[in-house]
C-alpha cells in the first residue's frame, strides 16, 4: 500500500527535542513523512475507526520514537521497531479508553470521523469495530497487521514480540471469529461482481 | 490485502470480506493541511516532552535538596548541647522510699510539702523509668 501525501515537508523539530539533534532533526523529520500514513492507518484500523485517536496514538508514538531513536541499536528494522512502538501505543490508547468507559459507566460506539465527508460507512465501520473487539488483543493485533496491513507473519511476530507460531495460531482464530462475525461482507462484493 | 508466503495465506471465501474490512477501516488521506498540522503536534508534543522532563528534573532537585536541608536540620536538632535544666519532673506524690539518695533529699529540701521538682539529669536513669507513673513532666 503506498503512502498518500509525500510532499516534502520543511518544518524541522524543535530545538528542545530531546535525543535527537541537529542534522539528526532532518531525519527525523524523513523518517515522518514516511510513516505517517500508515502509522495513522494501522492505529486507525487497531483502534476500530476512531480518526482522532488513531491521530494522537500516531504522533505519541512518533514523540516516543523520536526520543528513543538515538538509543536504536538496528537490531531489527527501523519500521518494526517503529511500530512495535505504535502498536504498544494502540494498546496503551485502548486500556485507558476500557478505564474511562468502566468510569462513565456507559459504552462508547466507535466515533464519528472528524471529516465533513466521512469516509465509507459508518455503521459498518462500528460493525466491523465490534467485531474485532470480540477478539482478544493479540487476535485482533495479528489480523490487522497480517491481513490489512500487508505485513509479513514474521514482521508482524517481531512487531509484536511473539513467535510466529503463535501469531499463526492467533490469525487462524481470529480469522474463524471474523468470518463468522463479518463472512456476509463478501456476499454485496460477490453480487456486484457477478 | 497482502497475502503471506508463510502459512497466513487467506483463502478465496474469505479475501473478499477481508478486503470489504479494510476498505472500511481506512481513514482518510491527510490533505497538505492536516498533514502539517500533524507534524506540528508532533513538534508541540517532543517540546512538551522536552519541558516536562526539564521540571520534573528540577522538582527532583529540588526535593532532593529540601530533604538534606531537612536532614542538616534535624542532625543539628539532635546533636544540640543538652541544657542546664531540662526536663523538669515534678514529683507529685512523696519520693517512694527506693528512691536514691539525691531524691529523697531534694524531697526534703522542697518548699512544697507535697511536691518536689527535680531536674531530671539528676535523677538516675533506672530510677527515672521506675518512677514514671508517680513522677509526672
């Protein structure tokens, strides 16, 4: 999947940035504008279609890797590295939001997107949102990451720290969940085809 | 939709809904505004960073050098030169009769028949545990 918008960007980072100086703020500023889409894409899809939290989860985890870049020892890629930190981000993101529900006492449907012209279609987005939220963390990690994201079982083993049979195991589940909760999704695609 | 070369292959029955999934779990492209503003919350929020591991820096400092000017003071507290008269007792019933000898006679010297008041150093420490419950601060 290709990045949307790779205009090059010239605001650098701030001055008090801290563990990455200088020329490094440049790097920085590359390593961005090379991610951003799909950091955004991949918290939206782990958090279920919430636009502005995918956002905020995306740039915290860029503040995390900016701050942790020059302690990167390449022991794997820059991207798994990276988003092993984004998806501990998403994680973090959905604890406290379970918290604040469990506090208002009440359940939150999946949000609106902030866009006047919403994306596709809501109530399907909420639908599929719930249907991932009946698998556990890892299955639903393990999914999104194989079967949306295009990431290699292997990749998606050391983003999230876990061997690959286990993500195997965790796709093959989550597949079996999903299929039952969300097979009829194929039937629209199937009759327009025909 | 990538398909694995490792075993996670989806099959047939199942890449259209997952497709159908990923075609509705897919934000918005960030326009040239929004992208910015991305990048500027990201500079906002290193700085932020920046400033909040600066005060906390300093309100560890800080704590730290309260709780040495604190311990200074209460090592000076503790090694502070006993004075002359401290801790006067005052005995409030007579001297029990195995009181020591400086007791009984600081009794006897006492204007007060009934009350004698004692600097406490001159009283021997067992006697001052023993005596306790009759001899009052």
């Amino acid at each position: 999947m290709q990045d949307g918008d790779s205009k090059p960007m010239t605001i650098t980072i701030a001055s008090t940035a801290v563990g990455v100086a200088g020329a490094a703020g440049a790097d920085f500023t590359r390593f961005v504008e090379r991610r951003r889409e799909r950091a955004v894409r991949l918290a939206y899809r782990l958090l279920g279609g919430d636009e502005a939290a995918a956002e905020d989860v995306a740039q915290n985890a860029f503040v995390r890797a900016h701050r942790a870049l020059a302690s990167f020892r390449g022991e794997s890629s820059l991207d798994t590295w990276f988003y092993r930190i984004l998806v501990r981000e998403a994680d973090r993101h959905r604890r406290w939001q379970r918290v604040r529900r469990l506090w208002n006492g009440d359940a939150e449907d999946a949000p609106e997107p902030r866009d006047e012209k919403p994306a596709g279609d809501p109530a399907l987005r909420r639908r599929i949102a719930a249907a991932l939220d009946r698998c556990s963390g890892l299955q639903r990690r393990a999914f999104v990451l194989v079967h949306l994201e295009g990431f290699t079982v292997v990749e998606t083993a050391e983003i999230l720290g876990r061997a690959v049979g286990t993500v195997k195991s965790h796709l093959h589940r989550a597949l079996a969940t999903l299929r039952r909760e969300l097979g009829d999704l194929a039937e629209p695609a199937r009759r327009s085809a025909s | 939709v990538r398909r694995d070369e490792t075993g996670a292959e989806i099959g047939c029955e199942d890449r259209a809904w997952v497709e159908e999934v990923a075609s509705a779990l897919s934000p918005a492209s960030m326009n040239a505004d929004r992208a910015r503003a991305f990048r500027l919350a990201i500079d906002a929020r290193t700085a932020r960073r920046g400033r909040a591991r600066g005060a906390r820096a300093l309100r560890t400092s800080g704590a730290f050098a309260l709780a040495a000017t604190a311990g200074l003071a209460f090592g000076i507290w503790l090694g502070r030169p006993a004075p002359e008269t401290a801790l006067p007792v005052v005995v409030a019933e007579a001297a029990p009769a195995a009181a020591p000898a400086s007791v009984r006679s600081a009794w006897i010297d006492a204007d007060d028949d009934e009350q004698a008041t004692l600097p406490a150093e001159s009283l021997p420490g067992d006697y001052l545990a023993l005596a306790s419950f009759v001899v009052g601060e």
